[in-house]
C-alpha cells in the first residue's frame, strides 16, 4: 500500500507522568487518511522495567479491598481446597 498522503502539521501537549519532567508543547505531522498517533505515541509508553514489589503489593491490595467491599462477596472468596 502507498504512504498516506503528509497532512498539516498539528501541535499537542505532552504532560509526563514523572512529576519531575517539565509539560511540553510538540509538533508532529499527520498523514491524510492515516491515524499517526499509535506510531507517534508507542515509544513514549513503551516499558520494559520491572515493577517494584512494594508497589504491586501495595495496588494489588487497594484493588482487592475495593472489589471485596464494592461487590459484598466476601463470604463468597474461599481458598481452594487441598
């Protein structure tokens, strides 16, 4: 397939989720017919690293008690049996 067609060029925001790096305003080209912002975003989500146990534990727990309190089916999560 051919490469869609340049389009005009089209200015964003971009707030990072490190609190430490500053909010920047960028531009990028579009492509007519052509949605750019999956190619254009990917690299800037894109993670490899591993999460710190302390912070899965700590939002792993925070969920469970949510589904636990917001669903009132404790009496209905049983351990299996051996």
């Amino acid at each position: 397939a051919p490469a869609p067609a340049a389009g005009p060029a089209f200015t964003f925001v971009c707030i990072p989720a490190d609190t430490t790096v500053p909010v920047s305003v960028e531009t990028a080209a579009s492509a007519t017919g052509s949605d750019v912002l999956p190619a254009l975003l990917r690299p800037r989500f894109a993670d490899d690293a591993a999460m710190d146990e302390a912070t899965v534990a700590r939002e792993t727990a925070a969920r469970m008690k949510g589904m636990l309190h917001s669903g009132g089916a404790a009496s209905a999560l049983k351990a299996p049996s051996a």
